[in-house]
C-alpha cells in the first residue's frame, strides 16, 4: 500500500516541508521546501499571518518538487508549553484474553483518571509500563491470558491557545492538521536506536532559538523538558561583544566556531552602524563568547536531566542533533558536562532518498515527523485525536476507535444492517395488529421443536378452550 504524507516542522528559524511516500513501510522523499520562518519565536506562534505565509511557501516548494497536490499535514509543535503527566489505568480482562479493544480500554482509563488542566490539552498518551495481574514490566500485553492489566502512561499537554495558534496558523496555509507531534518526540525518533531505546537514552536537539530534552526509557518518552537557548544567541552574543552586524556575527560562528581550540588569530570585521569602517579581532574572544553560551546551554539541560529522577535509567546515554550541533568540539564539551554518560551526535536515518541538504541534524524533527506517520510511534499511544496508534492486525469487531496504523477500518455490511432491519420489522409487523393494538399469537415464531415459544403455547391453549 502506498500512501503520500507532508510533513512541517515549524521552528523558529526555519520551516521546513517534506513530502514522501511510504511504500511497504519505507519512507521514499519526494520532495521539500525550506523558508525562512517569521511570525514564531522560542517555538511559539506570534503573527499568524506571517508564520501562514513562511508556511504557504515551504509546502509550494515541496509540492513543484514532488508534483503533488497533498492538503494534510503532520505538523510538529514546540516543547516550550508543553508539560508531562504521570497516570494510571485499571482494567478488569472479562474474557481472560487480553485484545486492542482491552488495551485501548485501559489507555482511554489512564487518560481519564489523568488531572489535565482546563488550559491544556492532550497531544499525547505514551504507554511506558504494562502490568499483567502481578507480572510488571510487559512489553507487549496483547493475546496474553489475565483477569487484570495496569498501564502507566506518559501524558504530554500543550497549553490550548499555542494549539490552536499554530492550528490557524497551519490552516490559513491552506492544509489541514492530521497529526501532531511533540517536536523533541520526532527528533528522537529520528536519532534512536533500537540498541538506544532498549537501554534508555536523552536525546537534546540543540535548536536555533530553543533546546529540548526528551527522556525516552521503558517503551516510550518518559520525560520532556524545554530550553529557550539557541544557536541564534551565539549569534547575538557575538554581535554585541565583536560589535558587527548580526549576518557577520552568524558568518564568524560558522566559519570559526570552534569549542576545542582557541587562536590569537586576528580578523577584520566590519562595525555596526558604520559598516565601511572594519576593527581587527582576536579569534580567541570569539572562541570565548561561543563557548560561554553553549556550556551555559548545556548545564542548564544537565540541571534538568537530574530533575527527571531517570539518569540511572539512560545506559545508553546522550544523543545531541539539531544545528547547533554542527559547532566543532560539542561532543566533547558535552562529554564533559554529562559525566558518566557516552554523547553521539546524531543525523537523521532510516528514511530513502534524502536530499543533499537534508542530511543534517538540523532536519532531525522534519524526519521524525514522516518516520512517526509511517508509523514508528510508540506501541498503543494515544494521539491529539484521541486515537489509539497501534501495528497489530485486528480481525474481530469492528473497532471504530482505534486506528491500525495506515489502513483503515472496514465499513459494516450496509446490505447486511438492511437485510437485518427489514427481518426485525417484518418480525414486528407480524406479531402486532396496530389498528385493534392485539397481539396477533399464531404469527410469533417458533424457538424450536422441543422448546415451543411460551406464547404461542398459550395462544393453542386458548383456541382449544374458545
């Protein structure tokens, strides 16, 4: 089965749309477009008209490249409003055969025992534990035999003004939201092992004007937590103290920027405000200021991984993505704030014919987002449409409100319901004179030889005494 999906990442440098198609569970790009992002800043929508119009532009490109005339979309959203909870679901196993509908009954518990503020609302329900009558740690309760089964979740809400916010903002573009996903969650699942998810891992996407930490243990995202620290304040940093234009400073963190080694090496660069007079600097204050914000970036995400109580859970350790990631040395400088910990910096994988320029940590959560849609989410999450997300094959009762994966559910027999509706009316027509209001005995069915119907007995009875 093949199916075209877009994808946008909304950031707040770039927008970036993909369209690909997934083909026997292989994501093949066909195209994409980045536009420089405006109306979004720290993750958050702030002019819809613009952040509508950088949007507008990124899926035109993608759509010439791949000559497709797609209107839904996977949309990412920032970690900046969004906050986790912790829940528990409960459920009696009535057949002692647990199936999805068993499963999605105690996900939709969990969900409804949850304290979810009035402001917020739900993006995602992570199942990270399944309990099978007294056997902890399931990995997959489904066709196993229990009288009960307990799940903890993982509960992600983003406040409901950004929701709708970036819902208008997507909208106003001319596309309609068909999924969305935490953008720290895409970005892990584009870097991840399945070695990584197995021991436990955090990954950082170290961003243009935000950082995020996702804490994924277990089987799914445990933790999340948001930095307002980008990239874009080094540029900022180096701006003020090298007193150049902002375009220059972004040029002189790229070509030098470098957190191992520092020079006495003197460059020319123009003066802000007066940019045909050039002052000579040291390279060695450039290396000084750079190295200031990214350590002060990465203490701070060191601070919030203790917090998160799960730093013994992560054997696998640090992966870091995101275009920050691209500065010389951040590896190492990590290593050394992480201690204990192995770092990686990780590009995204698993996906075919990714273009030149899309190879880079910096489109990690773009990735993400097709790899969630082609469905590498986690296992029975519950997604912002209060859908259960599973792979399994169901062929039972017709679960309306459970999606499997990309397929869809099959209609009821329209025919059958008819032929079903027409015999019970029949059956009522027969048995009920609607002008004397009487019963009319001799019509009424038999339930069998040896075990007539009550009334109609009756009915035989009362023509033998009359």
């Amino acid at each position: 089965m093949n199916d075209t999906i877009l994808a946008i990442d909304i950031g707040s440098t770039k927008i970036c749309a993909i369209i690909a198609e997934i083909k026997d569970s292989q994501v093949l790009i066909q195209g994409h477009g980045i536009a420089k992002s405006q109306g979004v800043k720290k993750g958050a929508i702030t002019n819809i008209e613009l952040a509508s119009k950088s949007i507008k532009k990124a899926i035109g490109d993608a759509k010439r490249i791949a000559g497709s005339n797609i209107s839904s979309a996977t949309v990412s959203i920032s970690n900046a409003y969004a906050k986790s909870l912790n829940s528990t679901g409960i459920v009696n196993i009535p057949h002692k055969d647990i199936s999805i509908k068993e499963i999605n009954r105690v996900m939709q518990t969990a969900l409804y025992n949850a304290n979810v503020p009035n402001e917020y609302d739900v993006i995602h329900v992570l199942p990270y534990n399944f309990r099978v009558d007294d056997q902890d740690f399931i990995e997959d309760p489904i066709d196993m035999n229990a009288s009960r089964m307990e799940v903890d979740v993982n509960i992600i809400i983003t406040q409901k003004s950004n929701l709708s916010n970036l819902k208008k903002a997507v909208r106003s573009a001319g596309i309609e939201i068909d999924g969305i996903v935490l953008s720290g969650y895409a970005s892990a699942i584009a870097t991840m092992g399945e070695d990584e998810k197995q021991l436990g891992v955090a990954v950082i996407d170290l961003g243009g004007q935000t950082s995020n930490l996702v804490i994924h243990t277990g089987n799914s995202i445990r933790y999340n937590d948001f930095l307002g620290v980008g990239s874009n304040h080094i540029t900022n940093d180096l701006s003020m103290a090298l007193h150049t234009p902002l375009q220059i400073a972004e040029n002189v963190k790229v070509s030098h920027g470098n957190l191992i080694e520092s020079s006495n090496e003197v460059i020319e660069l123009p003066i802000i405000g007066d940019e045909g007079s050039h002052n000579g600097v040291s390279l060695d204050i450039v290396h000084s200021v750079i190295f200031s914000r990214v350590e002060e970036a990465l203490m701070l995400l060191a601070k919030s991984l203790e917090k998160s109580s799960l730093k013994e859970q992560i054997g696998a350790g640090i992966i870091l993505t995101g275009g920050m990631t691209k500065l010389k040395g951040i590896r190492e400088l990590a290593q050394a704030i992480f201690t204990g910990l192995p770092v990686r910096v990780a590009y995204p994988h698993n996906v075919l014919g990714l273009f030149d320029e899309l190879k880079d940590p910096a489109y990690s959560t773009v990735v993400g987002l097709l790899l969630y849609k082609a469905g590498r989410h986690a296992q029975y999450e519950i997604d912002f449409q209060q859908t259960m997300l599973h792979s399994k094959q169901v062929l039972e009762e017709n679960l309306t409100d459970i999606r499997l994966g990309l397929s869809e559910i099959p209609k009821p027999d329209t025919a059958l319901k008819s032929r079903l509706f027409e015999s019970k009316e029949s059956s009522r027509r027969n048995s009920y004179d609607e002008e004397t209001g009487d019963i009319i005995f001799v019509d009424l069915p038999d339930l069998g030889h040896d075990n007539q119907n009550p009334l109609k007995k009756l009915a035989n009875w009362a023509k033998q005494l009359f």
